[in-house]
C-alpha cells in the first residue's frame, strides 16, 4: 500500500489504538517495549487506562481477573518474541476459560527471520489454546484489529492480535471505513423438543440438582426460577461460586471445594442439570458425586457438550433462554414440585452449605497457625462485600472454601492450568475491576515468591488488598502427594523459613507475621483503617496435608 499523508494520515500503531479504544476497549495491561509503545499511547489517548505490570504472565493474569470480574473485554499489550512468550501461561490460562480477553503483541517486521525477537508467535499462541489473529497489511489493519475485538468480545476467546513492527509503521488514512461499534451477538436457536425433553425429566424427577457454571452468570435469575418450578436444588461449579448465593435452597460450591454435607445431597440427586459448566474432573470429583445419575447438560457451545462426561441430555442454547422455555413447558404439563425442597433437607442445606459452620479439627503445633482456624477467623472479619482470589497448591481449600463470597462476581479462581503463581496479579486485576469490594488473596509461600514483583504494582497502585500466605516453607502439594519419600528426596521442595513479612515491606506493602491466633490483632486494625495499601499476612502454618488433599478431592497434579 502506498504511503498516505496529508492531515487525516496517521501510523497504523495509533490507528489500531484509536479503533480499540473506541469500539470499547477500556483496560489495558500490560509491559511496555519498542514495539508495543506506540499502540499502547494511542488507546490511552482514546481514552482506555492503562496499569504496568512488573510481568507480561502477571499482565495477562491481570487482565484474565478484570474480564472475569466485570464480564469486559480486557486488553494486553505486549512487547513482540519474548514479551509475548512470558506471558502465554496466563494467556493459556484465559483461554482455557474463555476470558474474553484481547491481546496487542507486537512481531517482527515481515521476513526478518534473523531478529532476535524473531518466533512463529501464530504457532505459539495456537499451541496454548488462545486464538491468533495478526494485522495484515497497512490497508486491512483497522478491519483486522475490529475483527479480533469482535472474537474476543462475541465469542468468548482469548485472542492473541499480532501487529508486525513494518505494518505498524505505515500511515493510513484515519478516520474511514471505521467498523461499527455496536456489536451483538446473534441468539443461538434453541430445539423445542429438547426443551420438552428436559422439562420431562425435571417433572419425573424427585430430587433434581441444577449445577451453574461461569455460564450461567448472565442467567442466574432465570435459573432460579426454573429451579423453584422444579423443585431442584442449586449449586455452583467452582469457577462460578457465588452465582446462586442468597437463595435459601442452594448449597455453596460443587466439586473439591463442597462440604461433605454438600457433597452428599448432590450424590443422592436422581436428576443433575448444569447450565454453562464443563462438568470436568473438578467439578464432578472424577465422576464420584455424577455417575449413576441421569445428567443434562446445557450450553451454548456444541463442542463443550459431553466433553468430560457423557450426559443423558445435551441441550445447545443459551442458558437463560433454555431455562425459561424449560420452566414454561413444566409449568404448562404440572404444578409446582416439591421435589428435593423438603423440609428435613433444608435443614441439611443450611448445615452444610459453608464451611465455616462445619467442625474443625483444631491442630495445635507451638510456632504455627492451624489454617482453617485461621480461615475461619479472617472469614468473620473482614467485610463480606469482598473478592475472594484463589492460588494453587495443597492450601487453595482454604481461601477457596473458607472464605465466602457475595456473589459470582466475588470469586476469581485462576486454576483451570493449574499452574501456581498467578493469583498476586489476578488479585492485582480484580481489585482494579471492583475498587469498592475488599480482595482477598488466598496463596502459597511457593506461588506467592514466583510473582512477589506485583507486589510493587499492588502497593504502587494504593491498592487495599488483603493477601494470605498460607506459608509452609515448601511445595506443600507436591510434599503430600508422595507421603513414601525419604526426607532427603524431598528436600527439592522444601525451603528455609522465609521472612515474607520483610519482602512485602520492602515493595512498600504493611506486612504482618502470623505465628498464633493471638497475632491477629494488626489484621483488625488494618481491616477498620481507610486500607490505603496491601498488607500482607506471612502465616506460618502447620505442614500437614489440607483436607482438601487429605481426602483426595484435589485435582490430578501428576
């Protein structure tokens, strides 16, 4: 394309940042280099806010936590070959769970395969599950760039835009042929005699069970009623905790995290239905708490459909129109149900729905801090309007599951990789997606020592976090899952005690070490100032398995 100049002419770089931001593209994080400078500038001016992270993996996990939180397309913007490949944990992360989140990395200028920022980005970006998309040509650059917004924000994917430095630098004529800026969905058509076929099942069962799923956010009222109708219990999957809470008929959590009591009232179900969740290994306990019973699943991917578990009943739709078409034709063919809503089990929901209410097994161990105990505790402290953002490892049961939440926008669970060290900059992203709520970080000594950086991003953004280390002093996950090995065997993940205390002081967090119940009282003090920065809680707990690990309901770490 031929060079354009004149007054309306601007680089392909601002161009691109000028139509992101206008279609809508309000948050951006991000490490800035040479090739990204330019683009992130131009959608600041366009009026996005940009934060600066301390690493492009904790840009992206960032991002991932704010597009969770507010239901937004999230921006990255990242530096071309390295800054890209630092970042595709997170990213892989995002796409596993369908963030809608858009990433601006810049490439190599077309052909100069010597530079040494020189990789097949398309090919890297493919092979951790996100979706590759790249500017073109100078001509097509505005179109591509609207194209990947549209994917990102439509369909739910995590997409990785690549934007050649040569491309980049090019003028074109700004502002023409910009695409619209109102973007809908179209509805994806629902099949009646599935619906009848689901209202069928609901209407014969005696004890159903509706599972929601980060799919089902947008539909949790409608849900609801159909549940009412049915007589069904409700309950979320892990990624969508909190989606139900405040129904009195609905336990808290499904899967690992469940109290036994939850767990059992979801056995005994004869009928389960789940809107918007992959029903996977978590989810279901590796099949413990569904198999043997009639299952339905519905969700607005095909492809998602039986993809863990073979169900009796797949139903494509989208989840809040399928529940209310399904709530009419019961509604129409019978009555209300009592269902699974009697009386003697609404007493065993009430007693079994939240942690907290369950009996702990106190440890005593002088020096350390049993951490249920210590859950349990800040759970009652702190203010119940609250994000609650969950690491990896042998203590995510703790925050997980101790501590409750207000709503499914109050829970960030950044594990469907499986990889430790992304819940500091998750948090980081939810506290900026709701500076009205109190973030609580719940993370391991191991994961919160890979990412301490963002400690600096925390504190330099005044943000009023609260983080938890769960600190002891090892890879505790991997320590419990080989019981047999000699204590030299596994000295390879186990480290000396570590002051954390000290390492968030220095970042210019308040830090705070936790040896007994008795060392709570800066925690209250901090919890009633106006929290201007992060404090840090460095609790030394005992090493013992959690009883998430314990009772084997963790997921497959092998």
């Amino acid at each position: 394309m031929a060079t354009v100049s004149g007054p309306g002419a601007m680089s392909v770089a601002d161009a691109v940042g000028q139509v992101l931001a206008e279609l809508g593209m309000a948050q951006v994080f991000g490490v800035v280099g040479s090739g990204n400078f330019r683009v992130t500038n131009a959608l600041l001016r366009g009026g996005a806010r940009f934060t600066a992270a301390r690493h492009e993996m904790g840009a992206a996990a960032m991002a991932d936590a704010y597009a969770r939180v507010t239901g937004d397309v999230a921006g990255v913007s990242l530096h071309q070959g390295c800054g890209l490949t630092n970042a595709l944990t997170g990213i892989a992360e995002a796409a596993k769970c369908h963030t809608p989140v858009l990433v601006l990395a810049a490439d190599t200028a077309q052909g100069d395969v010597t530079s040494n920022f020189h990789i097949d980005q398309d090919a890297a970006v493919a092979a951790v599950g996100a979706t590759p998309m790249r500017l073109h040509s100078a001509r097509s650059a505005i179109a591509d760039a609207a194209r990947a917004y549209r994917a990102a924000q439509l369909e739910r994917k995590t997409v990785v835009l690549s934007m050649p430095l040569d491309i980049q630098a090019e003028l074109i004529a700004y502002p023409a042929a910009r695409p619209a800026t109102e973007l809908t969905a179209p509805p994806v058509a629902i099949d009646p005699a599935e619906v009848a076929s689901l209202a069928e099942l609901l209407a014969s069962a005696e004890r159903p069970v509706i599972i929601g799923g980060r799919g089902s956010r947008a539909a949790k009222h409608d849900i609801r009623a159909l549940a009412e109708a049915a007589g069904a219990l409700l309950i979320a999957s892990g990624g969508a905790r909190g989606v139900f809470e405040g129904d009195p008929w609905a336990l808290d959590v499904m899967g690992g995290f469940a109290t036994d009591g939850a767990a059992a009232l979801v056995r005994e179900a004869d009928l389960i239905v789940a809107f918007g969740a992959a029903l996977n290994t978590w989810t279901t306990r590796a099949g413990s708490l569904t198999d043997g019973t009639r299952l339905v699943q519905v969700d607005d991917r095909a492809e998602a459909i039986g993809l863990h578990r073979l169900v009796d009943l797949g139903l494509v739709g989208d989840a809040g129109a399928v529940a209310r078409a399904a709530r009419d034709a019961l509604l129409a063919s019978a009555p209300s149900r009592t269902g699974y809503r009697t009386p003697d089990v609404r007493e065993r929901v009430d007693a079994s729905r939240y942690w907290k209410d369950q009996p702990v097994e106190r440890i005593d161990e002088p020096g350390y801090v049993d951490p249920a105990e210590l859950t349990n505790a800040i759970d009652a402290l702190a203010p119940i309007e609250r994000t609650v953002v969950v690491d990896g490892g042998n203590v995510n049961c703790y925050p997980g599951a101790h501590l409750r939440v207000p709503d499914d926008a109050g829970f960030v669970l950044p594990l469907s990789f499986q990889a430790i060290g992304m819940g500091l900059a998750s948090a980081v992203g939810a506290a900026i997606a709701r500076p009205d709520r109190l973030t609580i970080l719940g993370v391991g000594d191991g994961s919160l020592l890979m990412a301490a950086a963002e400690l600096e991003t925390a504190a330099r953004l005044g943000l009023g976090m609260l983080i938890l280390v769960y600190n002891d002093g090892a890879y505790g996950a991997e320590v419990h899952l080989f019981p047999d090995s000699t204590a030299q065997e596994q000295e390879i993940v186990r480290f000396p005690d570590t002051d954390i205390t000290a390492i968030a002081r220095g970042y210019g967090c308040d830090g705070v070490t936790v040896r007994s119940m008795d060392d709570l009282g800066p925690v209250r003090a901090w919890l009633e100032s106006p929290r201007e920065r992060p404090l840090l809680v460095d609790a030394k707990i005992t090493g013992r398995p959690s009883w998430l690990m314990a009772a084997g309901h963790g997921p497959d770490h092998t």
